[in-house]
C-alpha cells in the first residue's frame, strides 16, 4: 500500500493554503522515496517503465495525479496540477511522452458521457498539459517533435471548439514558446505551431495575437513577414495594423462574429504582452528595430476609441476599466496625457458617481481608488493627473448632489498631500520635458533610451504642447499652494518659449529663460501654441486677480509682467524675436509698457475704491490687448488691437483728468445728467463702452470675459449715450433698415424680417421673381453668343457635346456662388445673434450691478424688443432665452430718478405687447417686466396709481373679452409679489371690476374666462395679510365680497337654467367641471378674508342669505345636472353665508 495516500485528501481543499501544503508535503515525501531508487540515465516512456524506473509511490503519484485532473470536486484540478508539475520538475527519469499517454488515457471524452463530463474531462486534458509546460520536462532532450505536435494540435483543437476554453488554450501554447527555444528541432517546432496554432498566419483573435507576439519576441531571426502575410510591416503592432489591431482586441468582427460570441469578466492575457513591450525596459532594442506603432495612438485607437468608445455595450467598458487597472502600475506623468482621454474620464466620472451600484461602477470606482492612490503616492503623476482632469470640464459631468464627482474626489485627496515644493519640482520637471523631450522621455518615459530615437516630430509637439498645458493649469488651479512667484515664472517661460530665441542655437544666452536651449528646436507650431495658451493665461490670472483682490489692495498685473519679459528679452543681446509683425508693432508695445507702468503706480495713490477699481479695470484691459498685439497669429487682428491701443490711452487721459470731477458726483447725478449742447467731446465712459462692444464682436472667449470684467467698475458711472451704444445693438436688426450694427460684420447685406420664415433666399432679401431673372441672366451670360442665336432664331436644335460641357461648367459655378452667398448669409446671421449674446451680457451686468439706476428704465425695452422678435426665429433660440432670462431675474431694489411720463409710456407698451404675445411663456415674462416698472413708478411718484391700474384694469378686459389674448392671472401675480403692502390696493380695485363685469354669466367671452375672474380675486385676496394694516383695506374687502355675491348668485341662477343647457346645442355652457372651479375660488376667498381679524366684520355684512340666495343654492344641490359630491358639499357650505363666515373665523380662533 502506499504510505502517501493521506496527502490527496487536503489537495482538493477549497483552501489555497491546505493545498500548497499538502502538495509540499507529498512532493518532499515522493523526493525522498525516488532518491533511494538506483541511480540511472533511462527515460521512462512507457507505462511500464515508469513503473520499473521511479518508486513505486512515485509511479502511483503521476498515476493518482493525472487521473484526479478530470475531478470536479472542490480545488481538485488546482492541487493536483500543482503538485504534478512540481512533481514532474523534481523527477528527471520521467518523459513527456509517457505523462501524456497516461493524460489521453485518463481524460478521453467519450459521447456516451453526459456534458458536463465531457467538460470534466476536456479540463483535465488541459490542466495536465498545462502542468507539463510549467514543469519544464517539454524542454527535456527525451522530448520529441511528436509530442510536441500532439500538444499543439490537441491544444489548437480545444480552443477552436470550444471558446469558453480557447484563451486558456492559448495560454498554455504562450508558456510552451520559451521552451520550445530549447528544443534541437526549434526551427521545426517554430514552423509546426505557425501552421497550427496560429493558422499559418490567420491571426484574428486575441488569443493568437497573444501567442504570435509571444514567438515574434522569442524568435526574432523567424521570417514573420512570410509567417504573417496579412500583417504589414515589421511587427504585429505596427501603424499598419491598427484597424485589424482595433477589431480583435475590442473583440469585434463584422466577417466572423462566431470568433467573440461569449463575452468572458476578465481581462484577457495579450495585454499583459502589450505592457511588457510599450514599458519594459529590457526589450527597448525591440521597440527600436521594429518600429510598432505609438502607445498614445494605440490606446486612442482601441481603448478611447473602442472600449470607451460613445455607444459601446458595458461589457466593453467593463473591460476598459480592466485595461486601466493593468496599466496602472505602468503610469507615469509623462503617459498621463496618453491615458486620460475625454472618454476615459468621462466613464471614470459616470461611475464614480453611480457609487458601485452595479458591476461596471464597481469596477470603474476601483479603477478610480488605484489610481488616486498612486497619485497620492507619487506627486508628479498626481499633479499630471489633477490638472489634465482640470482641463475635462466638458467631459465630467457637474457635481450631482449626494453623488461624489471624479474631479472634486481626486483634487481634495490629492491636493492634501502637496505643498509649494512639490509644485515646483513638478514645474521645473515640466519645463525639462519642454527644453528637451527626448532626454525627459528616455528618463521617465515608457520604453528607455533606445525609445527616444524612435519618437516622431509630431509626438515631440504633442509632448511639449502637453508640458506648457500642464504649466498653465497649476499657474491657473486656485485650489494649489502656488505662490506669485511660481506663477510669474511660469509666465516668463512661456513667453520666452513664445517669442524668443537666441542667435546661434548651439549657445546659451544669459537670458535666465533661455539660459537652456530647447533641443530639438521649436517649431513655429509650438510657438503658435505657447503664444496662444499665453493669451489664456493671461486672462485667465486677471480674471482670478480681479475676483479675489479686495477694493484697497492691487494683485499682481500679469499683463505688464508678460509684456515687460517680451520687450526686456527682445531688447537683450544676442536674442530675437520670434513673433509675427514685431516690428511693426514694438514702438507702441513700449509706449504701452510705460502707461501700464504709471497706471499702477496712479492706481494706489487714489483714496476712491470706486475711482481705483475703474482704473485697474482699464490698465487690465489696456494690457491684455497688448498682449494679444503682441503674441496674436492673425496680422488682421493685430492691426486692429495696435490701433485700439492709442484710444484706449486717451480714453484713461480723460478719465484721469476727469476722476476729481467724478468724485465729487454722487452716483445717480453721474448717470442721468445729461451732456450740455456745448459739449461735444464723449466722456470716457462712453468711448470704452463703444470700444467694449467692438471688441466684443471677435470670436474670443477671453476678450469677451475681459470686456465683462472691465465693464463692471464703469457700470456705475454709465451715461445715457453709453446706453445709446449697448441699446443700438441690442435694437439692430439683420438688415439695414433699422440702423446697421457698427461692427466688423456686414450687417447689410442681411435683410431678414424676424417675423418671416429664415428661409435661405428670404436671407439675401431676395424674392422669388428676382431670384429667376438673376438666373436668367447669368444662364444668358454663361451661352455667350449661342444663347443670343437660339433666342433670336426661336431655334430648338440642341447644343453640341463640346458646348454642353461649358455650358454645365459655367452653370456649376453660377449655382456653386449662389451656394457660397446663402452660406455666407447664414453664418453672418449667426455671427450677429452670437454678438448680440455678449452684449446682452454687458446688459446683464449693469442691470445686476445697478438696478436703482435711471438708464434701467432705457435698457429695459431693447431687451423686451429683442426677446420679442427673435421669439420664432430658430437660429436666435439663445439670443431670445438669454433676453427672457435677463427679463425673468427677480431683482430686489429698484431704479430711481427717471422720467416717469416715459416709464409709463414703457409699461403701457408692455401691457399691449403682453396682450399680443405669442405664447403663455412671453406673457409670463412680460408680467415680471411689468411688476418691475410698476414698482418703480409708484415708488418714485405715487400720484401715478390710477394710470398703472388702468393698464391693468385694460389688460384684464382684453383678457376677458378677447379670446386670442395671451394675459393670464400669472401676469398680474407678479405684480402682486413686488409691490409694497401701501401700493397693493389697485390690484383690489382691479379685481373688484373684475368680478363686477367678468364674473357673471355670458359677460366674459367664455367660460373659462369667467372662472379666471374668480381666480383672478382670489389671487388677490391671498395678499390680504399684507394690506390688513392699510385704513381703507375692509372697505375694499367688502366691496369685492359684495360684487362676488352677486356675480355668484347668478352664476348658480344660470347654471340651473334652461338657457345654459339652449345656449351649447344640447351641452351645458357651463357644466360641471367650471362649476366646481368658481365655487372653489369663491369659497377659498371667503374663507381667507372670514380667517383675517380684519375682514371679517366686513365679511359678516357683505355676505347675507336671503331667500335668492338660499332657493338658488338648494336648487342647485338638488339639480340632476349636477350631480357631482364636490358640488353638493359645496352647496352645503354656501347654503348659509353666515354660518360659512362664523366658521371659517372660529377655526383661525381655535387654530390660534
């Protein structure tokens, strides 16, 4: 009997332990009896020589492992592979052929065995071949081609048939090709598993691709471009291939969809072999000679395009992640920019937020934790990770509430760990990766020294794109510890690497920041780059100066920085400029650098705040412009900025000599006295105001936050001409009828009617008839002579070939400018509509930085007049919701100190274009505009009450009696809300005419406006809170309660009539449905004034049951029409008037 037997027990534990030391146990126990057996060289290869040569516990051992391989019990197949393979390596007198007679012997699948015994048995097969491979004893000198052979096939065949096996099979064929090195027939072997395992070439799924990487690693010499016909150039992952490189390892095939029919949760192993080529070191000669393609262009190929890409399934997400987490110990800063891509991140984010809730968020918040972990662990890639998440703003999403945002997790988690020496290390390694990215690269980057020669032009640019985008966004990233003398060095460097450059390339200069010259040399696009990403920056840090600087103290103006650098290192010998149309520009550039200079210095002398900021707003602006004079690419827009320059001195000479007059002002004397006639020369205030909107028509996100930014100091000193200007835009039209908008745009040549169709010809103010004898014409022009002869001789003989090619070339064209022109048109269009944008924005600053001032009520109607006549117009949606939201904003003060005649004319406008309004929404808006002047008017002047409710009184007549008018109780609410308890009483009196003319039966156009006349009441009665205090309040509370009796009782009158059942043709004029919502309005107002201590003496004496009333309420709850309960209990209620009032009071008191 064998004395080991005990040990097979713990082999098939379910614990990994238990196993492993069963497993030692049982191989020292089964050494110990083979080294008391004889020595000798014989091989077993037979059965019955294993038997004669090994111990016999040992020959019993190979007999038991193999057997238990097929065994589904517990960890069965784990320990005894584990302990076959050690076994196997131990005993040298054991051959390949002989453990694989016993493995086909022992794990034959037979078709009188049930599935899942077949896949016992195909497992088994698999296993042992696997625990021969880790062995070693394939790489014996007993080892033949034939066993070799049949392991492959067997492996190739189990994979073809089964897929759920096939990456395990494949796996095990990987492991064989280091062995396979060492066998004397290699070459045989090498050509044999070509043909079988990758199909002579036929590489198409991971698997293989795993294994044909594996061999082309370990077998260079082979002729693969033979081997691989369909592969072009000289290795798998050549640029060539990345289509085919795409579609198998996203597992995705159009041709043969049956190769990926199973999806599997792990990761597959090809990428591991990807990894180890990309980022070992040791296999940089590799990377060299062959040539694959760019990681970066790989990962943005198959995994941001592929398994992140929009649209894919979570099962390919699920991997991407997978494939992150891999690559995670491979990151460093320099492939951060790689790796975060815009899907990436945005998946990372969407997962991160959904908080693990299904297995793709798991997976995707573990990704997430390693990698915030190792960016805690490293500061550089920590910092390179943060700020390339700080530029994702339209990739993750806004923080959600109760939901954690990739960015805010990672920055506070990050952030804690760094200080202002970390960020200067990781700036000074970032200007490094500038100055020379190739000796950063083989320093830190993926593949060694030997990569760097390897590395393309354009992956150099994108490198040091990549480090001047990292540089700004720590200068910019408020939430760094960074300091004002990291930022500024940050600025000098990028305008340095923007516009500088030393004589002779091949010397430093003693200019600090060219003290390194970049290798290799800058090209012009990476100079275009920096100079633009300059200009952000720039704007950017005044932005942020601006916002967190306190009205006495003055941040530090990086405008004037940048420009002194550029003049001071162009001014420097042996350096030269590098920037377009310097020359031309450089005599105003320093004359600039010396006003930006004497205005800081005046800023801090003036005691105003006021009179501080507004000079601080103009050296901002002044020194942004020069900036961009100097670094811009556009020789167009350079002219126009140099030309601005000088009038923006001017403008801050006057407002110099102007700012004593100017502080002695108060602020609503400045704005609203006007110009004497004498007077011809602009305020300051003024010529910016005209500049700001000019500037403003550029296509510029940063000169457009600069003009908002410089407009907020001047907003307090604004003069109606300034308006004049803002208004003149917002009231242009397309065309040139109503004035033309002075910009760089051709506002003439559209001539659209905003409530026309934007049709195309409608754009070129062109009708039909002139379309046709426009191209009439020119078909005339393009026959030439022919057409002449055919129109004269009435002809209809057709053009010959030759004649007919010009004639369509010539007709091609016509129709090709025609093109061009309706192209041209739309474009100007939406040029126009975005420019009235940004100038609707200066609006909105004023009228939030200065709601009590006069000019409101000068503004207010150009921005009511633009909202209305872009209403329809599709391409100015946003210029029409920015107006209704500007006009919808509820403000809490008021303006002050305007012509009250023309206030009013502007409400009446307002009300009549509230009657006409296109829709509900336009109504609304319009209400809100209305509260607005209302309140103002009355608070200005009080005598000006009977005229505001007149227009309101008007406007609920039109809402009466007209049934296409847009008022709704919604306008007058509104109102409601803004007024002053003291000035409420004309909406009572509003109502009061309301319910007198409205409210009864066949009065108002409908029904449903009948009922609006109660709501409307009760409307007003829900603020009878706030006039309880006023001493005509309960005379005006019984008047309404008075005019409500009566037009109730004749409502219930003729709701049990036969003329409200005559007047529909067989249907109730007024039927159920609208009787249930006047008697709910009339009981909720009565019960709200009954509840009021106040009001409700006054409605005890307005509300009497008399016989009417008592006999028309009982009828009506009897009355077969209307059967409804809400109905009946509301006759309940009414019945007695005075019993309603008592009670409605008695619940307050008992409430109380």
């Amino acid at each position: 009997m064998p004395t080991t037997l005990d040990f097979y027990w713990d082999l098939a534990s379910l614990d990994e332990g238990k196993r492993i030391a069963a497993a030692s146990q049982l191989i020292a126990t089964l050494c110990g009896f083979q080294a008391k057996m004889p020595a000798t060289n014989e091989v077993a290869t037979t059965e019955e020589a294993l038997e004669r040569i090994c111990a016999g516990d040992v020959s019993y051992a190979v007999k038991r492992l193999i057997k238990g391989l097929a065994s589904s019990r517990d960890g069965a197949r784990q320990g005894y592979s584990v302990a076959l393979a050690e076994l196997l390596a131990r005993v040298e007198c054991i051959s390949v052929k002989v453990v694989l007679d016993l493995l086909w012997k022992n794990t034959e699948a037979t078709k009188s065995m049930s599935g899942q015994e077949q896949r016992d048995m195909r497992f088994g097969r698999i296993f042992g071949m696997m625990a021969v491979v880790q062995s070693g004893i394939l790489a014996r000198k007993s080892t033949t081609a034939v066993e070799l052979r049949k392991m492959t096939m067997e492996l190739a065949a189990i994979g073809a048939k089964k897929s759920y096996l096939r990456e395990i099979a494949y796996a095990t064929l990987t492991a064989m090709v280091p062995l396979v090195g060492k066998l004397c027939f290699r070459d045989e072997a090498i050509e044999m598993m070509v043909s079988v395992a990758l199909e002579k070439g036929a590489v198409e799924t991971p698997d293989e691709l795993q294994l044909a990487m594996k061999m082309r690693y370990v077998f260079p010499e082979y002729d693969w471009g033979a081997a691989l016909p369909q592969w072009q150039g000289k290795h798998m992952l050549s640029a060539k291939n990345v289509t085919r490189l795409k579609a198998i390892l996203c597992e995705t095939s159009a041709e043969k969809p049956e190769l990926f029919s199973s999806w599997h949760p792990q990761l597959h192993g090809v990428w591991n072999e990807i990894f180890d080529l990309y980022f070992n070191k040791h296999r940089a000669y590799e990377v060299e000679t062959l040539r694959p393609i760019e990681f970066e262009a790989l990962w943005d190929a198959v995994v941001e395009g592929g398994l992140f890409a929009p649209g894919v399934s979570q099962f390919r997400r699920y991997w991407g992640f997978l494939v992150l987490e891999r690559l995670l110990p491979y990151l460093s800063e320099e492939t951060v920019p790689a790796t975060m891509t815009p899907n990436v991140v945005r998946a990372l984010s969407d997962n991160v937020s959904a908080a693990g809730k299904t297995a793709l968020a798991k997976a995707g918040l573990r990704a997430a934790e390693r990698l915030t972990e190792i960016c805690e662990g490293s500061t550089k890639v920590g910092l390179a990770v943060l700020t390339h998440l700080l530029n994702q703003k339209n990739t993750i999403p806004a923080t959600i509430a109760g939901k954690t945002n990739l960015r805010t997790m990672m920055a506070s988690r990050i952030v804690a760990r760094l200080d202002s020496d970390a960020i200067a290390g990781y700036v000074d390694y970032l200007q490094e990766v500038f100055l020379a990215p190739r000796r950063a690269r083989s320093a830190t980057g993926v593949a060694g020294p030997a990569t760097a020669i390897n590395v393309s032009d354009k992956s150099l640019e994108r490198q040091r794109m990549w480090a001047i985008d990292q540089m700004i966004r720590v200068a910019r990233f408020g939430q760094l510890p960074t300091s004002d003398e990291l930022t500024a060095r940050v600025v000098r460097f990028v305008v340095a690497q923007a516009a500088l450059a030393t004589n002779n390339n091949n010397s430093s200069s003693s200019l600090a920041e060219l003290a390194t010259v970049a290798q290799p040399a800058l090209t012009h696009t990476v100079r275009e780059y920096c100079a633009t990403a300059l200009m952000s920056l720039i704007g950017e840090l005044t932005r942020q100066a601006a916002g967190t600087s306190a009205a006495t103290e003055r941040g530090p103006a990086w405008a004037t920085m940048a420009l002194t650098a550029l003049l001071e290192g162009a001014a420097h010998k042996g350096v030269h400029v590098m920037l377009r149309g310097f020359i031309e520009t450089r005599a105003v550039l320093g004359q600039m650098a010396k006003v930006l200079r004497a205005m800081g210095e005046y800023s801090t002398t003036l005691e105003t705040p006021g009179d501080a900021q507004r000079v601080r707003a103009l050296e901002q602006l002044l020194g942004n412009l020069s900036v961009m004079t100097a670094f811009s690419n556009d020789p167009q827009v350079r002219a126009e900025f140099a030309e601005a320059l000088p009038e923006l001195h001017e403008c801050y000479t006057r407002m110099q000599a102007d700012l004593g007059k100017a502080a002695r002002r108060t602020r609503k004397s400045r704005s609203a006295k006007p110009k004497d006639d004498g007077d011809e020369e602009p305020r300051p205030v003024e010529v910016l105001t005209d500049m700001l909107i000019g500037f403003l028509a550029k296509e510029s996100n940063v000169l457009r936050r600069l003009c908002e930014q410089a407009f907020v100091p001047f907003a307090g000193v604004m003069t109606a001409e300034a308006m004049e200007s803002i208004v003149g835009v917002l009231q242009a039209r397309e065309g040139g009828a109503d004035g033309a908008v002075s910009t760089e745009m051709d506002v003439d040549a559209m001539d659209v009617d905003d409530d026309e169709e934007s049709e195309v010809g409608q754009m070129e103010g062109v009708d039909e008839e002139g379309v046709d004898e426009e191209l009439r014409r020119r078909i005339q022009e393009a026959l030439g002579e022919e057409a002449a002869e055919v129109s004269g001789s009435e002809s209809e003989e057709e053009f010959d070939d030759e004649q007919m090619t010009v004639f369509d070339d010539k007709l091609a064209e016509i129709f090709r400018q025609r093109k061009q022109q309706k192209t041209a048109a739309r474009d100007l269009k939406i040029s126009l509509a975005n420019f009235k944008l940004r100038v609707l924005d200066l609006a909105d600053v004023f009228l939030t930085r200065q709601p009590e001032s006069p000019l409101v009520m000068q503004l207010l109607p150009a921005i009511v007049d633009l909202a209305r006549a872009t209403q329809r117009d599709t391409r100015n949606r946003a210029v029409h919701d920015r107006a209704a939201a500007i006009l919808g904003a509820r403000r809490a003060r008021f303006p002050t100190g305007f012509d009250c005649d023309k206030a009013a004319e502007l409400l009446g406008s307002i009300h009549e274009r509230a009657r006409r309004a296109a829709d509900r929404n336009e109504a609304r808006v319009l209400g809100n505009v209305a509260a607005f002047v209302s309140r103002a008017l009355l608070d200005v002047d009080s005598a000006t009450e009977p005229r505001v409710r007149e227009l309101n009184t008007a406007s609920v007549r039109d809402f009466m009696t007209r049934k296409a008018s847009q008022i709704h109780v919604d306008f007058f609410r509104a109102g409601m809300e803004k007024l002053l308890p003291a000035q409420l009483p004309l909406f009572w009196h509003v109502a009061v005419d309301a319910v007198a003319h409205y409210a009864h039966p066949r009065q108002a156009v409908n029904v449903y406006r009948q009922v609006q006349a109660y709501a409307l009441a009760d409307t007003v009665v829900s603020t009878a809170s706030r006039v309880a205090e006023l001493p005509d309040a309960a005379a005006l509370a019984e008047r309404l309660l008075v005019e409500l009796r009566a037009s109730l009782l004749a409502t219930v009158q003729f709701a049990i009539s036969d003329e409200n059942a005559a007047a529909a043709a067989g249907k109730l004029l007024l039927d159920s449905q609208r009787l249930r919502e006047i008697l709910r309005c009339a009981l909720q107002l009565i019960r709200r004034l009954a509840k009021n201590d106040t009001f409700t003496a006054a409605t005890t004496r307005a509300l009497k049951s008399d016989a009417a009333w008592t006999a028309a309420v009982e009828a009506l709850a009897a009355s077969p029409r209307f059967s409804s309960p809400v109905i009946k209990k509301n006759c309940e209620a009414l019945a007695d008037l005075q019993r309603l009032v008592a009670t409605s009071a008695g619940s307050k008191t008992s409430k109380s």
